[in-house]
C-alpha cells in the first residue's frame, strides 16, 4: 500500500549536475540518490555490447556501461547482449501480442518492468532500453503495441520500413487497444516464473501515457516512470495508486507545457508525482542523448529512474 | 433539392449578417487584442459529444414560438456567474445546432458568455414533435431571418442575458464575428485565445470578474481527453516526408528505396593506395547540364539518412555525389557497409582519416564528377556535423569550388579563410553551443577577409536539425533552411 503523502512544493538542486530548474512534488528525492549506490550489479559491463572496449571510437558510436543505449548505439547492444531474451507471442483474444523479454544475469526472482514504446514502434532503440532494465536487474517485457498491424498480419518488424510501420500501424492502434495491449503485457509478465511479483512500467512520448493509463487499470503497478509523455484524463489519473516518477524537456513545449495542470491535478488528488524538468533538453533526449544537453539529462534521469524503479519494486517485495 | 443544398441557400440567405469578412483581425484596422490566457479550448469534432455530456454548465433546449401553432428551437447554455452575462448567438454549418457548435458554445460559456445556438430548420409543433422545415422555408432568406431575429429577441429576454449580443458564425472553417466590426479567426487551438480575446473587448466581457466555475471547465477539458481515448491513433509527422525537404530520421530508407532518381556506386581510384573511394552517386530528372554537389558525411559515416539526403539535393537537380569518407577502413579492407552496425563502422573508422586524407578523398571525388558528361563545371558542397566543416575547409582546399554549405559545422582558421573563393552559406542551432559559438568569430574573419558567408541561427534548434526533426524546433529550422540551401546552388552552380 502506497502512503498518500502531502504533496510538497520543494525545490531541489542537483548535485551530480548543472541542472538547475528542476521541480519535484514529495520528499523522496534524496532518497533515491541514496539508493543509487547500489547500481551495477549483476553482469560484467565492460564488453557486454561485443565490440572492443569503450573508450575508442569516439562518443556517438560508443555506449555507456551504465546508462541505455543511444539511437546509434542500440542495434548492437541489442544484438550483442549476453542477457538471456526471447520473443514470446502473447495470446491476447484471437491475436498474438509479439513481446520481447530480456531477463538480468543469474536464475534468481526478479521485479517486471513492462517498456512502452514511442510513435516510431517497437525498434532496437526500445529494446535497448528492456536491454538496459535487466542488466539493472529487472526482467524487462517490451510489446510490440504494432503486432498484427504489418504485412500478412506480422509484427512492426516485418514492415519495411519504420515510417511505413508509423504511418500504417499508428493509425489503427487506438488508445483504448494500446492500453488493451499493455495490460495483456501485464499479466503475462506476473506470470512468467522468475517474476518477483512485484510490477513496474516505463513509458516514452505516447508510451508514458499509456503507462499512467496502464498503472490505473493494473493496480499491482508499483511504480510509473514517464519520459515527456502527457498525462491521460483526470478521471484516469484518480484511479492510479502507484507513485509516478516523471522527466520532461524544456524543449518539447508540446508535452511540457501540460505538466503544471497534471502538477496541480496530482497535488489535488493526493498522488505521488516526481517531476524533473531539464532546461535546453529535448523530446525523446534519452534517444539523442548525445544532442547539447541531453547528455547530462540522461544521466539524471536514467539514474533517477533506476533507482525508484528498484526502490518502489523491491520495497513492494519487502511487503510481501 | 437536397437538404444540403437547401441548407446552403439558407446561409446565403442569412448572409445580410452573416457576411464574409475580407480581413482578418490582425491585418485590418482593430485595436490590437492582447492575448489571454483563456480558461476554455476549441473543442475536437470527435470529443464534442462527451464534452456535451460531460459538461457541468445549465444548458436547454428552448422552444421559440414563430407562429401560432409552431416554434424553432434554440440550444441555450448558461455561464457560471452570478451576475447578468452578454450572449453570443452562434450559427453553426446548415443553421444547425449540431454537437460540435453546441460544444463550441459550452466552451464559450467557460469564458461567461451566455450562448443560443439557433437550430433554425427544425419546427417544433403545437403537440411537441419535431419535424425539420420543409421548403419553401429554408430558402427563404427573409423567414430564416425572422427566425433568428425570433430567437435572438427570445434569448435577449433571458433574465441571465445582459442587453450586449455579439454573432458569431462558424462556417467554411472560421469563426466570423460581427459587432458592427466584422473579423474572422481560423478555427485553431492556437487561434482560439484570439477570438476569445475579441469577444471579451467587443462585450465588455472580463474573465477574471466571472466567479470561479473551475469544476466546471475541469469536466469538460476531462471529457475533451476522455474522447480521444477511442479515436483512431494517429500517423506520427516523424513517418511523413514532405517531398520538398529533406528526408529526417524515420522517413530516409523509403527516401531511398522510393526514389525514382537513378541512383548507383561508383568506386573511383585514388592515388597511391588500392582503396576505392565508395561512392554512392543520384543523378537527377532533367537531361540538361548542371552543377555537382559533393554530399559531405555526418559523424556516424554515409547512412542511409545521408544517402537519402543526396538523394534530394538530385531532386532539386543536381548531380549528387556522396563519397563513403571511410572506404577502405571497414572490416577485410571494406567500407562504411562492410561493419555489421553503425557504432562498428564509427569504431573502424576512428583516427584512419586525417583531416588531409579527408580533403584529398573529396578532391577525388570533385575530379571525377567533372568528368561526368552532365557537369557543367561547376561544383558545390553540403555537409553536416563533422562534414559540415569539411565542406567549409573545402572551399579553401580548393579555390575552383563554387559553393559550400556548411550544416553545423565549425569554421577552417582564418588563415585557410583567407583562401576561399566560394560563397558559403551556413545553418546552425542555438542549442549547439560547441558549434555555434564559432559563427560571430567566423562571420568577422570572412568579412574582414571580403569573403561571401551568410549564417542562419535558429534558435530552439539543435546540432543535428536535420536528422533528428523531432526535437525542439528543428522542423521548422529545416523548412526554412532547405530552400535556402537549394536558391543558394540554383545561384552559383548554374
């Protein structure tokens, strides 16, 4: 059970960056920079991604051990991971939900963290983010919210090109069948046996809507991360129990410019909202983090989200 | 006669008041309207009816007698206010109350304004049942103007109704507005705190004066969200490519496979070594002579958003010629293709081409595009990031070059300037500030040199603009820079 705390205005300075503008609801900041020594674990990071050490060739073509892979890092990591993983078709009515599933190092129990993607699909970018949660330790499950919609009834993979994937798929996958498809997601993943039981949900642009939406419908949900996704309707957000972590730009007026009614909508229903605003960064900077200041965003803001993910999803097993 | 057609002739009927406005508010002769901060929005067509049924505001159906034995009806909604409010008498398309002019008029009640929506067509009769009027009334300009004429009286006897009444039409896509001045406003979110803006100063109309109605307006933006839940999901700008610009990040495989430009590699010798220069060239449409533009590579190598890239520089006619920088330094002696994926490819590649190699390599390649038999002579450059630079340097590595085009890339030292006889053109993002900080100093040197340079900075722009059209403002940098570019070729290279 989430305690509803008193949402409290507080400014908060980073220490680990120049960051400045940066607006959180509730107290638990400090203590999730605290739980961020616990970082690393599991497996090896150096040579993970297969290619020679890090350090050469120079900053777009190499990855950060300790942080998701760029857009041009993706591809290989995600082929190259030494995590088990599997695409699994998830029954879901007459349909099959195609998912990818990335599990940490070791054969131990471990939390879930479904991955929502973005308008571009289910690409190697978005699987290199599932690659990154279960070298964190989490079992990542990633749907492709596009499966069925391709060619021959096949899966975001078997278009032949990701705009056609975009511009064919987007239009037929309502809000209402994303959260239909996050859901199955869902209670595949409580099922699967290593699963800890304990539930998260990571969500990007479109996919950190629907990760609120998924939150409110699956109450087991411990834990929402949003990166520079709006907030779905108020009558939604009354229903979500799980505490929500969420990152914007400065430079996505779109999505940004709607976090002060969600703020305010928040504080008058008594739900936990963490918000970080980065000035200067843009929208989907975890993807162009190596774009002016979306690098050190995306150190803040991948760091913050593992460290509440495995704060909210361990402390939901400690309960148990 | 059809009942749209019917309905046609009865706006044209009605369009004593309801006449066209040829300027809108910002070009014409009104007082300047400040923008507020409104507590409605222009409602979606597809979220009116929740928004309708969801609404907090008093609203009515009201019968409005015409005749002994008939009567029109009008759709009221009332503004959460203690005080009297001014009206609005909207019309929507046909005269019709339909959902989304009813939508529109609870969004107008959130401003405080009491609003009638006549639906002027349909007859109400002595028992109740509603029939829609049958000819000759609907085309019959006079009687559709003593009907709303009938309603307006009616609404004006409103004991919420303060003696102030402004029209307001929503057809063919604007919001006309007629006070004794007319203006027109698209019908826009964007647009919407404008006309709101005008309402409030033809009416006397102050927002702040009207008592809170939060709850209100609350429910009905939630009803606004709520309807999108089951509306189609939409195709993402991101998969769309404007046939005029440049193909971004999603859209330049399908550039590439899509083309009907032909396209081919060429592997040129060079001097002294067995590596081939690899390079991938699209020649355009016309059958005419033309200029030759060297594609200069971006930091992850010759991608296929580069290719792609070339690609429209041949749709705007010209010979484009894109070198793979990095032949020769994939695995086996292979090339940017030969890496299994990007980051190798970078990894390959990092330290092996010197910043004279690079001048050499693209030498090369401008030698053997001269020889095409579509060259006229004439050659240009464009480059971005780290080939952004490059094709500046270029233009002091060769004093024949006619034209370089510089995309976020940093200037050669004045020394190399002073050797440029091209005109160079760049385009850089305010939030880039390794790069951009380089643009005052190079454009004083250029000038002191008497040379040809004219940057463009875009603010809320990043590196990377044309790549990546999703962040910031760079979609918009990008449609004002690539005719630029093009006008630019068009000049020196023909």
């Amino acid at each position: 059970m989430v305690a509803v705390r008193m949402p409290v205005m507080t400014r908060y300075t980073m220490a680990a960056s120049a960051l400045a503008a940066v607006m959180t609801l509730g107290v638990t900041s400090a203590v999730l920079v605290a739980q961020d020594a616990g970082r690393g674990r599991g497996a090896e990071p150096a040579g993970r991604q297969g290619g020679p050490p890090a350090g050469r060739g120079g900053g777009l073509g190499t990855k950060t051990p300790e942080l998701l892979a760029s857009v041009w890092t993706a591809s290989s990591t995600v082929a190259r991971t030494t995590l088990r993983h599997e695409w699994v078709d998830v029954p879901m009515g007459s349909a099959r939900l195609h998912t990818w599933v990335e599990y940490p190092a070791g054969d131990a129990r471990a939390p879930v963290v479904i991955v929502l993607q973005d308008d571009p699909g289910l690409d190697d970018w978005t699987r290199g983010v599932a690659d990154q949660l279960a070298f964190e330790g989490f079992i990542a499950v990633a749907p492709d919210l596009f499966s069925g919609y391709g060619p021959n009834g096949g899966h975001f993979d078997s278009f032949r090109t990701q705009d056609e994937a975009m511009r064919v798929a987007g239009p037929r996958l309502t809000a209402d069948e994303a959260l239909r498809r996050a859901t199955a997601a869902a209670a595949f993943a409580q099922r699967l046996p290593r699963a800890s039981g304990a539930l998260g949900v990571i969500g990007f642009g479109s996919g950190g809507t629907l990760a609120v939406r998924m939150a409110a419908e699956v109450p087991t949900t411990k834990g929402v991360v949003v990166f520079y996704g709006a907030a779905p309707a108020d009558a939604v957000l009354r229903r979500v129990a799980a505490p929500v972590l969420a990152f914007f730009a400065e430079d996505d007026e779109t999505v940004t410019s709607t976090v002060p009614a969600t703020t305010a909508t928040m504080q008058r229903l008594g739900k936990r909202f963490d918000v970080f605003r980065y000035p200067g960064a843009t929208h989907s900077f975890l993807k162009y983090q190596f774009e002016g200041v979306n690098t050190p965003a995306t150190q803040d803001g991948w760091a913050r989200a593992i460290a509440f993910l495995r704060q909210q999803l361990q402390a939901s097993e400690r309960s148990r | 006669m059809t009942r749209h057609v019917i309905a046609a002739l009865a706006v044209g009927g009605a369009a004593l008041f309801l006449a066209w406005s040829a300027h809108p508010l910002r070009g014409g002769a009104l007082d300047p309207v400040v923008h507020a901060e409104t507590r409605s929005t222009l409602p979606t067509r597809e979220g009116a009816k929740e928004l309708l049924s969801f609404t907090h505001r008093h609203r009515e159906w009201i019968n409005v007698p015409i005749a002994d034995q008939a009567s029109v009806l009008a759709w009221v909604i009332y503004p959460e206010r203690a005080d009297r409010a001014p009206v609005v008498f909207l019309t929507g398309e046909h005269l019709r109350a339909d959902e989304w002019t009813r939508a529109v008029s609870d969004q107008l009640a959130a401003e405080g304004f009491l609003v009638v929506v006549p639906d002027i067509l349909t007859e109400v009769d002595p028992q109740g049942d509603r029939y829609d009027a049958a000819a000759p009334v609907p085309n019959d300009a006079a009687e559709v103007g003593r009907r709303m004429q009938a309603v307006q009286t009616a609404v004006l006897a409103l004991p919420a109704a303060r003696n102030v009444l402004v029209r307001v039409d929503l057809t063919g896509g604007q919001a006309v507005v007629d006070t004794g001045q007319r203006a027109s406003f698209a019908l826009s979110v964007s647009e919407w705190p404008s006309l709101i803006a005008f309402l409030n100063q033809q009416t006397g109309n102050s927002p702040d004066a009207v008592p809170a109605a939060a709850h209100a307006d609350h429910l009905a933006m939630q009803a606004v969200q709520a309807a999108q839940r089951n509306a189609p999901g939409r195709v993402s700008a991101l998969a769309v490519k404007d046939p005029r610009l440049p193909a971004g990040f999603y859209t330049a495989r399908s550039t590439l496979l899509d083309t009907k430009l032909k396209t081919e590699w060429v592997d040129i010798p060079m001097e002294g070594t067995t590596v081939k220069l690899h390079t991938f060239v699209v020649h355009p449409a016309t059958t005419e002579r033309t200029g030759v533009v060297i594609v200069m590579q971006h930091g992850v190598g010759l991608d296929e958003w580069q290719r792609a890239l070339a690609v429209q520089v041949a749709e705007d006619g010209f010979i484009a010629v894109a070198p793979d920088l990095w032949s020769g330094t994939g695995p086996n002696g292979g090339n940017w293709d030969a890496s299994a994926f990007i980051d190798d490819a970078m990894r390959a590649a990092a330290g092996k081409i010197t910043p004279a190699e690079t001048m050499r390599r693209y030498r090369v390649a401008r030698t053997w595009a001269l020889g095409l038999p579509q060259a006229n002579g004439k050659t240009g450059s464009i480059g971005f990031c780290a080939g952004g630079g490059n094709s500046f340097r270029f233009a002091s590595e060769v004093p024949e070059h006619n034209a370089s085009v510089v995309f976020y890339g940093t200037p050669p030292p004045e020394e190399e300037m002073a050797k440029i006889n091209a005109a160079v053109l760049g385009f850089y993002g305010e939030n880039d500030a390794r790069v951009t900080a380089t643009v005052e100093p190079a454009k004083a040197a250029m000038a002191r040199l008497g040379k040809s340079y004219e940057a463009h900075v875009y603010p809320k722009v990043t590196h990377s603009f044309v790549l990546f059209q999703d962040m910031g403002n760079n979609a918009a940098a990008v449609a004002d820079a690539w005719p630029r570019t093009i006008e630019f070729f068009r000049r020196y290279l023909r």
